[in-house]
C-alpha cells in the first residue's frame, strides 16, 4: 500500500520539532505530504530568514514549535512564538520573517 504521509517513521512517538534542524542563513524544510487538497510541510529559519509576500490558493494553518516569528497577512502584522497558531486565509498576501530561529508546521487545505 503507498504511504501517503512520508519522511517521519511510522508507528513511533517522535517530536515534530526534531524533525527539522537549524541551518545557518537558510531556510530547511521537510515535506510530510504534498497532495492535490493538503500540503504538510514542516520548517526551521534561521534568525532573519523569510519568506517574501506571497499568496497560495489554500487555506495555510501555520503552528509555531520553536522560536518567534513575525507573519504578515495582508496589511496586518503578527507576532507568533512556541505554541502559537495563525491561519493564513486563501488569496490573501502572506509572509514570515524570523526575528529569531523558529521552527513551523504548515498545513495547507486546497479546495477539492
């Protein structure tokens, strides 16, 4: 049967956190799953890392695992730390910048 969740053990307790490591003036990422309605990505900037303003065609549900980050959605400006969660609404402009390293889950809901 095709594993539709990759890149993470199965059947085993682990911590999204460790899944993912600091680079130095980089952005890391690792994909869970990539598919036509869900996208599950997780991330680890380094401090002043970003991603510029962008906007997607789903629904992105990001949760902070380690760190700050500034996220702006459309002319709003947040600021998210460790356990916090912000949805960033389809079509609407979005970017994140770490004001220090911080390490994100991405979920992204596309219609089907």
């Amino acid at each position: 049967m095709e594993q539709m969740i990759k890149n993470i053990e199965f059947s085993k307790v682990v911590e999204l956190e460790a899944l993912v490591n600091y680079r130095e003036g980089q952005v890391v990422s690792r994909t869970l799953s990539q598919g036509k309605n869900l996208s599950l990505t997780l991330f680890a900037f380094d401090k002043g890392e970003e991603i510029s303003s962008h906007s997607s065609s789903g629904d992105a549900m990001v949760h902070i695992l380690d760190g700050e980050a500034e996220i702006t959605i459309g002319e709003e400006v947040f600021h998210a730390k460790k356990g916090d969660v912000i949805v960033m609404p389809a079509g609407i402009p979005h970017a994140l910048l770490a004001k220090e390293q911080f390490k994100m889950f991405l979920v992204v809901v596309f219609k089907p």
